[in-house]
C-alpha cells in the first residue's frame, strides 16, 4: 500500500455540503458522499468534528476559494468537486466571450480565455445583462435559431430552440436578474440531430478514472421530459487512458475538445482545482447543414452521473485487474422492472404524483 492510500483509509469523515438543492438532487448527493466513505473507508455524517479526523467534503456546487477557506479545503484531495476564485468561474457563462468590450462582466473576467477555447466551444456569447444578451440574440439569429442557456444549469437541462427575437426576449425575461448578474446565460447557435457526448473524470483517494460515453436522447413520459441517462465506459487513469478503449473519431474529437477545455479553463483562472470535471461537447449540424461541436458545459461537482463514477471506482478497487467497464444512469417515471444490478439513489413521487426513480449500474464485462 502507497504512502498516498494509507493516508485516505479508515482515519476521517465524509460530509456533504448542501446548498439549495430539490429532494432528487439531495439524495443523489447523499448517495455519493454514502459511497465515498465506503471507497475512502471513512465514517459518513455525525455532526460531531474530531480534529484528528480528516474531514472529506462532497459539495453540491462548485466552491469559491472563500468557501473552501471556511471548510478547511486546500487542494483536490480534500473533496469531491472543485474550487474556483470567482463563482461565475463554476458555470457556463465562463465559456464565450462578451458581446462587446463595454458589455457587463464580472470583475476579474478573463478576455483571454474566449480566444482560447474558440476551436473547442460553438459559436456563442456570454451575458450578465438583459440587454447584453438580446444584443447576443439578434447577432446570432441573422445565421440561423440559438438556444439560451441559463449559466448555472446543468448541462442535461433541456432548453428549447428559439427562432425570432420575441421568443429570446421572452426566455430571457424568465430569468430573474439578480440570477443573470451572478451566474450569467450563455446564448449559442442551436444544432440539429444533436448527439450529446459526456467526458470527465474523478480522483478519490487512490483512485482515479476518466470515461467518455453519450446522453440517451430526451424522451416525454407522462407530459414530463425525461432525460433518461447516459451510457459511460470508464477506465483509470486520466483523459490519456482513453485511447486504450479504441475510442471512434467523434468520441476521440470530444475528449480533445474536453481535455483543451479543461486545461484553459485552469489556466485563465487561477488559483483553481478539482478532483472531478465532467464536460457535455454537443455535436450536430446548424442551420447550414455544417457538422459543428463543441463544449456546452463543465460540472466541477457532484452530478447526476456521480453515482455511476463512484460505483466505477468501487468496482476498480474490488478488482485491480480490471481494465474498462460500461456505468451507466438512469431516470424511470412510473412503476417499473429495475434490473436486479441496480443501484437506486432517488425513488419518491414526482411533481405530477407519478413514481420517479434515478438508479445507475455497472457492466464488468463490457469492452
């Protein structure tokens, strides 16, 4: 056993840090950081601190430099998530650049960064104002619809494809101000025939993975969107150990796209770090029919797919040889057949009175 495991097994605590977060998202989070302790043999919850104990954290957003000040958090090794100097830095609103050069930004943004990831990003603008991004409404609609994306949401969440300026307008005014001056929007082209590849990748303790797969398509069950998941092949180790699985072009393209994505992210904003990163690159074709990718988001916390990435590592630990496994997530509404495999985090009534279930599995034996 290396110096570097010793120090993670059965001497600490694992807590999870809630924001605001709805009953799914709190139990998605509790799972986690229930199966963290268990990967890091560390107790899980009590609220009594021992000050011998090292106390890992699983936060629900991505912390700012002062939170994890407060917490005792000083390098990726002290959670599952990340921690940027700004908080706007946590969300998608740090990807595309402004408008213009007088447009509103947040103190300390970086110009740089935009002309960085231009190759790795679709063509779009980053807004903190209504005005702004009604500027960045009409200049992309002139070249076909554009979706707007508020910039703390996450990746998966569905937003629709608008194609006159009254539809942005009003989608924009949805959004409350104070929401738009701190986390932003990000308004981009919208493609057709979209295909929705997920890249990350996760240390804890001694153990590291990186995966890449794709998002199941959007499904309506009930007059509610389902997500429905996605489907990961998972290996340890870094982006790099990807190319071990024999990944095709638009899986390969993607972990590029990630991986550049990642590093300028990093490097704009510094001091930042993290132990887990997972990124959506979308892919499809605008409204001239030209095949376009890019990455629409970063998720530097615990997420929907952090169930799957825990039970991956697990699987890894119980069985070193193992090279590649498929973790896969799922959303179900109504009263099904789970899989006897399955690992149910969140299964109450949804807003409708319908059954909502969220589980994931594994797949030792795929290639």
């Amino acid at each position: 056993m290396g110096v570097e495991e010793q120090q993670f097994r059965g001497a600490g605590r694992v807590e999870a840090v809630t924001a605001a977060v709805d009953s799914a998202g709190r139990e998605c989070l509790n799972h986690t950081a229930e199966r963290i302790a268990r990967l890091l043999q560390y107790e899980y919850g009590g609220s009594t601190r021992n000050e011998r104990q090292r106390i890992y954290f699983v936060p629900d957003h991505t912390l700012t430099l002062g939170e994890a000040a407060q917490l005792g958090i000083r390098s990726e090794l002290d959670l599952y998530g990340g921690v940027v100097p700004y908080a706007f830095v946590g969300t998608r609103a740090a990807t595309h650049a402004p408008v213009s050069a007088d447009a509103i930004v947040p103190q300390s943004w970086s110009y740089a960064l935009a002309r960085m990831l231009s190759s790795s990003v679709l063509r779009g603008y980053s807004a903190f104002s209504l005005m702004d991004a009604c500027i960045a409404a009409k200049r992309l609609l002139r070249s076909g619809p554009v979706r707007v994306h508020r910039g703390d949401a996450e990746p998966a969440e569905a937003s629709d494809v608008l194609h006159d300026i009254d539809a942005c307008v009003e989608a924009l005014e949805a959004i409350p101000v104070a929401d738009l001056a701190v986390h932003g929007v990000v308004v981009e082209h919208a493609l057709a025939e979209e295909t929705v590849h997920v890249v990350g990748s996760a240390r804890i303790g001694a153990q590291s993975i990186s995966y890449v797969g794709t998002r199941r398509a959007p499904r309506i069950v009930q007059g509610h969107a389902v997500h429905a998941g996605c489907d990961l092949v998972v290996v340890q180790g870094d982006f790099v150990a990807l190319d071990r699985v024999g990944l095709d072009a638009d899986e390969r393209a993607a972990v590029l796209k990630a991986a550049h994505y990642d590093a300028a992210l990093g490097h704009a904003y510094r001091p930042s770090f993290a132990s887990r990163r997972s990124y959506d690159v979308v892919r499809g074709r605008n409204a001239h029919d030209e095949v376009r990718m890019g990455v629409r988001g970063q998720l530097w916390r615990c997420s929907a797919e952090s169930p799957a990435e825990v039970a991956a590592m697990l699987a890894f630990r119980d069985l070193p040889g193992l090279a590649c496994l498929r973790a896969s997530t799922y959303e179900a509404i109504g009263d099904v057949d789970l899989p006897a495999d399955a690992m149910v985090y969140h299964r109450a009534g949804d807003e409708a009175g319908g059954l909502l279930t969220r589980y994931c599995t594994i797949d030792m034996h795929a290639s």
